[in-house]
C-alpha cells in the first residue's frame, strides 16, 4: 500500500499563488509517476500536470505556463506551484502516484 499525504490547499484571490505537496510513503517504486488531478463542481475528474520519476513534466493546457509541477526523489514529494490563479482553478486537487493511489484532495478556492 501506498499513503499520500497533502498540503497546501486554501482560499487565495485572483492573481495569487499557492503550493500545494504530497509526500508519498509505504511500498514505494522509484520509477514511478506522479501527478496532480482536480475535479471542480459538476465537473469530471482531469489531469492538471504529472512528472516522471526521472523529472519529465506534463503539463493540461489550462495551467501551462501558470502552474509548474516538481518533485523531491529524496523526499518522496511532488509539488505543485500555481501562479496567476484565476476562479477557474477552483476544485479539490488530487495527488496521483503510480496511476493507481490518490491522496485525500486540499480544496483550492480562487475568489475573483
């Protein structure tokens, strides 16, 4: 099993930034993906950017240039640094390690 823990979420205004991270423990496989998911209201579930182990990004066309994804090998940690939020980023975003666990999701809440 594998436990995911985040942090990071929170209430912001337009324009501002936030970061959120997730640190992964328990039976761990260095070469595995992670990534960042986010389902807003009413809305499905949908990728925001992943990484590779190796540190490859991948980023939604929604967040390019604005959000930039990273990890810390070491620690076991990805992190996700969001700039220029704007309203439609609010949703619950979800940490994703190996395709397969989820981490319990911060609420992000961009107020216009």
């Amino acid at each position: 099993q594998v436990q995911l823990v985040e942090s990071g979420g929170g209430v912001v205004q337009a324009g501002g930034s936030l970061r959120l991270s997730c640190a992964a423990s328990g039976r761990l496989v260095s070469t595995a993906a992670m990534g960042w998911y986010r389902q807003a209201p009413g809305k499905q579930r949908e990728l925001v950017a992943d990484i590779t182990s190796t540190g490859t990004p991948n980023y939604a066309d929604s967040v390019k240039g604005r959000f930039t994804i990273s990890r810390d090998n070491a620690k076991n940690t990805v992190y996700l640094q969001m700039n220029s939020l704007n309203p439609e980023d609010t949703a619950v975003y979800y940490c994703r390690y190996r395709g397969s666990y989820w981490g319990q999701g911060p609420q992000v809440t961009v107020s216009s």
